[in-house]
C-alpha cells in the first residue's frame, strides 16, 4: 500500500463507518476493512479505479464525489475521508462543509504547493512547477484548486473546523522527518489532517 | 471469442407435492408445483459455483444456448457462457421459469388438482417471495445450498433482493439490475393500464379462455390476444428510450416514403410495436401477465426496515459472511430509473450492507440489461470473479484445476 494510505489509515482509527471520496483503486479501504474492523463504502469516478475496487471486494459507488455527498444522509459515517482530491474538486469549500455535514470526524490529505521546490522552480523558471507530486501541465492537471498547507490551515479555521491532527509526509508518502516541523510549509510535500469541530 | 454454451434442453422437475405443499405468502397452498429449468456448467463437488439467473416479466428457463434447430439463443445468453460474465468453465448456472409462468412452470395455465380445469384467474395471488421459495425449492432437488449469487434484471432482480433478505446466508452475492424496490405510481399506472386491456378483452372470459377451460365447447374458445397484445405494447413502450426509438425508427414511414394519411399503421413505430405484440401473443399467457405485473406492483421489500436491518445483520453474522450486493441502473431506463436502483443501494447500506452501485450508460433504455455493454459486462465479470475467490481462482480453473475449487471458502 502507499505509504501515506498508510499514515492515512492509522489517523482514520478502528470499528468505524468511513466514506472514502475519491477512494482510487480501493486499497485504504480495503485496508480498513480487512485489518481494521471498519466498514464503508468508496466514491471512484474513473473507471479504473471502479474495476479496481470491485476485484478487490470493496464496495463503490461509480460517481462524482461531490453529487455523492450531496445525496449522503447527515451523521451517516463516523468519518469521510478525501484523500489528495480535495484540490482537484470544483468547491474545495462545500466538498469540507459536506464532509463536515456526513461525518464527525474528516482526513483529509493534500500537496502542498508550498513545498520550496515548487517554490524554487517557479521562481526559477517562470513556469508553473511540475514534479513528481504534481506531474501535470497547467492546461491538462485536474488539479484546479490547488493551495499551500498555510492556505488550508486558514480555511480550515475561517470555516471553524478544528485541526485534531497533523502529519507532515515527505517525497514518498511517508512521515517527514521531525525536522520539517521547523517549517512545515516550506519543507513538507504533503500534509494529512484529522478536521474535527 | 467462444460458442456459448451449445445445445440444450429445458427440464421440469416436480418441487412440491401433496406431502409437500408449497404455503404462499398469502397463505394459499399449492399441491403441485412443477419448474421449468436449465442448468449450464458443472457443480463443483463442494457446491460452492452455483449462479442462479432470475427472468423477468416475460422470460423462461431458457436464458442461454440453443435449443435444437433453433436460430436464436436463450434470453441472455450473451452473458452466460465459457468465457462471459457468468463463466460457464467455472461456474454452475441455473435458469428457472418462475412461479405463475407459462414456460413450463405451475402458474395460471396449470391444471387445478381439485377442480381438474386450468387454474385461470382461481390460481392464488403470488409475491416476490413465494417466486423465490420455488427456486430454493429446485435448488434443493438439485442439491445447492448456498449460491455464490443470484443475478437477475427488472422483476429478476427483485426476486434477488427478496432472496438475499428473506435467507440471510444464502447468497454469497447479489446482482440487481435495472430493478426496483418499489414501484413508483407512474410505474403502477402503466402495469394498469396493460392489465386493463387484457381483462376488457371481450375474449378474455374472466381468465377462463384455455381449451381445457371449457372442454364441453366444440372448439377451444379465443384467446384475449388482443388486449394482450396491446398490453405488451403498451409495456415495450416503456422499455425502450426516447433516443433509442428515435435511432430505430425516427419519424420513417413503413414500407413507403409518402404518408397515407389514415388510421392504419403508418409510421415505422406503429409496425414494430404492431409486430411485438403479435408475436408476443405466440409465446406469451395473459393471465401470466396479470398476475407478475401485480407480483410487481405489490413488491415492497423496505417498507419493514426492522426486517431489512435483522437480515442483513443475520447475513454478516452467517458463516459465509454478509452478502455483498451489486446494483446496477441504466442512464437511460426510465422505467426503473436510476433513482429507483440508488434507493435498493441506499437502503441497503443503511442497514449495513456491502453494496457497490453503478449508473451504466447506454442507449437501450430499460432493456439495456440484456444487452452486452462492455463496461457492464466488465462489471458483473468483475464482482462474480471476485467472489468466487478472484483472478487466481479463474487462472487455476483455466489450468484445469477444477471449476470453483475454494470458492465457498473465499465466499
């Protein structure tokens, strides 16, 4: 499993109903429910990712997140997860009030356009950065809302959510090492949240 | 790309007898119960591939492969075969005529045993349910406990969801497609409107219009083809798309580029339908029609949600596990619409069951569930495939390790 599903996992907990928006090919899911007592079901658009968690015995619904969160009862999972999507959907802020609405609790994990590579490369050249965490071109990246860990910390508190948790995650997915607490906007590559009220 | 399944026949087996009568939901007792069926592939010695097909409306045990001399294959059989979603090399597939049919199953046309006359409109009302205890009633004879899923469209997938509720544990999987929990009032209105039409058929003599209805008449009364023509009409209608109906016929005149001008069949449309019903009428019994549109029109699985919920908390506590559920719609169906088919996901999950839910797109309307649409077809592949215990069961069965080994386990 990648490393940060990993990191995303131990932050979602055990025994719970969890939705996962943008779920991909199912392997978070299938890590909560085979190993970790949970129960849940995933939002996939793409049809590969589909296919992909219906080998894998995870129950999906095919579809836009955000018209699945739209039609999901209040209070109906213990926690939504959102998984590096949150920038790639039309409205960042009503996909988080809709999370807010299903779920008590939220992960939510997502790059960080402030990482100083990006910083470095856009400075450098003039152009909007490509890496390995953002490997699109700025016409073809589905990418559009696309924010530094110190814009969605503000959003976060603007909205009036609470940050239970943060883990900073490096190149590979994995936790950044302790040193990038120092300054986690200029040195993490990807954040996760746990957003509670 | 294979052959299907080649040649077969279809088999009739007695499943409920004087000492074993059949008691319906409605209390009613049937004292003899024959069922048309067909089976394709082999059962794995531990039982553990059997696939039960459930037919809808106006299908029959036949659902794949040939009959002999026949041109045209059984209803589905471009999803059953070696090969195809429901994987004939790996897996035991079942196909029965319901309850009340007229393919060879007991239903309106069957001799009454205490009156020695067709049962006409005097056979028993029936539920979703009662077409379910038959099919258990069959499996029973040919020795299936446990199904790795029962898949079935329209009507056929409201008898899996009957199934997988009323005997919690006994479906590893069930496939519901283009079905319905529960009708809407528009979809009543049409099932009305048929029945209405067959039963205002001067011919239709109350239900009473077989041969051996009236055997004292010099010659068999007429059949009510009429009003069941039209009500076949009247349903094909509602089967298929606007889109799909513009594409097939548009506004074209038949047989002819200039309009007549009269009440006579005219249009392009007007002789499909006209030929529908027609042939309809050959295949088809009235009575049959009356009694599953109204098995349909009363199907309301969610309106007990204790029930729901006991169910599918029974399933997850059975030793096979909760049953997982795959419920599929077409973009395009408005008879059962996509609404319908996210309410069966939605109730479903909310009482605690695996569901994986699909809007296909396609062009067919409600009919699209017979048709082979790749990404549906996919789909189904998929989700069997992977109760039967994933890609590694189907390589072994390839290799020839015999079909469905370990299936019941992985279920």
């Amino acid at each position: 499993m990648r490393p940060d599903l990993d990191v995303v996992a131990a932050l979602v907990g055990r025994d719970l109903r969890v939705l996962d928006l943008g779920c991909g090919d199912g392997a978070l899911l299938e890590e909560l429910i085979e190993r970790r007592g949970c129960s849940g079901v995933g939002v996939e658009r793409s049809d590969e990712g589909f296919h992909a968690c219906v080998a894998r015995g995870v129950p999906v619904t095919h579809g836009d997140l955000q018209e699945e969160l739209s039609r999901t009862a209040t209070g109906a999972f213990d926690c939504a997860i959102l998984s590096l999507t949150l920038q790639a959907t039309r409205e960042p802020l009503e996909v988080l009030s809709e999370m807010r609405r299903v779920a008590p609790r939220r992960v939510v994990s997502l790059p960080n356009f402030g990482h100083w590579r990006l910083r470095l490369d856009l400075a450098r050249t003039g152009r909007m950065p490509v890496s390995e965490a953002l490997p699109y071109q700025w016409h073809d990246t589905p990418n559009i809302h696309l924010c530094t860990l110190r814009d969605f910390e503000a959003t976060v508190a603007e909205i009036g959510m609470r940050i239970a948790r943060r883990v900073l995650l490096d190149a590979s997915g994995g936790r950044a090492p302790s040193a990038t607490r120092v300054a986690p906007n200029l040195l993490a590559v990807r954040a996760v949240y746990v957003l509670e009220d | 790309m294979s052959d299907g399944v080649g040649q077969v026949e279809t088999k009739t087996l007695l499943v409920h007898d004087e000492e074993r009568p059949l008691v319906l939901e409605s209390g009613a007792r049937l004292t003899h119960v024959e069922v048309a069926y067909e089976t394709y592939g082999t059962l794995a010695p531990d039982g553990g591939n059997a696939v039960f097909v459930c037919h809808a409306l106006s299908g029959d045990a036949h659902a794949a492969g040939y009959h002999e001399g026949a041109r045209r294959p059984g209803w589905w059989d471009n999803i059953i075969g070696p090969g195809r979603p429901l994987d004939t090399d790996r897996l035991f597939v079942v196909c029965a005529n319901v309850l009340g049919g007229c393919k060879g199953t007991t239903g309106p046309g069957s001799i009454d045993p205490s009156t020695g006359r067709p049962y006409g409109l005097r056979f028993p009302q029936l539920a979703v349910r009662d077409l379910v205890a038959v099919h258990r009633a069959l499996l029973r004879e040919l020795g299936v406990r446990r199904l790795l899923a029962a898949v079935g469209g329209s009507l056929g997938g409201m008898q899996v969801l009957q199934w997988s509720l009323d005997h919690p544990g006994e479906l590893a999987g069930a496939v519901i497609v283009a079905a319905s929990g529960r009708l809407s009032a528009q979809n009543i209105a049409f099932s009305a409107v048929a029945r209405e039409a067959i039963m205002r058929d001067p011919d239709f003599a109350g239900g009473d219009y077989y041969a051996a209805s009236v055997p004292e008449a010099a010659e068999a009364p007429a059949r009510p083809d009429r009003g069941l023509a039209l009500a076949r009409m009247i349903g094909h209608i509602t089967y298929l798309s606007e889109e799909s109906m513009r594409q097939k016929f548009g506004r074209r005149i038949q047989d002819a580029v200039e309009p007549r001008y009269g009440f006579d069949v005219d249009f392009e449309v007007e002789s499909y339908l006209a030929h529908q019903g027609q042939s309809f009428v050959e295949r088809f019994d009235a009575n049959t029609y009356l009694y599953m549109t109204r098995v349909m029109d009363y199907f309301d699985p969610f309106a007990d949600a204790a029930y729901v919920q006991r169910s599918v908390a029974e399933a997850a506590a059975s030793p096979g596990g909760a049953t997982r559920y795959l419920v599929l719609s077409f973009d395009s169906d408005w008879r059962f619409s996509t609404e319908h088919a996210r309410e069966i996901a939605d109730e479903l999950r909310g009482a605690g069951a695996p569901v994986t839910f699909r809007e296909l797109s396609a062009p067919h309307g409600h009919d699209s569930f017979l048709f082979p649409i790749p990404e549906y077809h996919r789909t189904v592949a998929g989700f069997l495939d992977q109760l039967a215990g994933g890609a590694g069961a189907r390589r072994a069965a390839a290799a020839g390790a015999g079909a469905g080994t370990g299936a019941a386990d992985a279920a």
